[in-house]
C-alpha cells in the first residue's frame, strides 16, 4: 500500500509522507 502510494505521489509529497510516518512511530 505505501509503495502504491509513493508510486502515485510525487517525489515531495512521498518524502513529506515519510517524514510524516516516521514522526508518527517516533523514529
């Protein structure tokens, strides 16, 4: 699911999604 994500998304958003995601688990 997240690399369809990624795949859709822009190089940008995908990043910011990571960021995102990794702030959320707290990585």
């Amino acid at each position: 699911m997240k690399l369809a994500i990624l795949s859709r998304a822009p190089k940008a958003y995908s990043t910011r999604r990571l960021k995102e995601a990794a702030l959320d688990r707290g990585i």
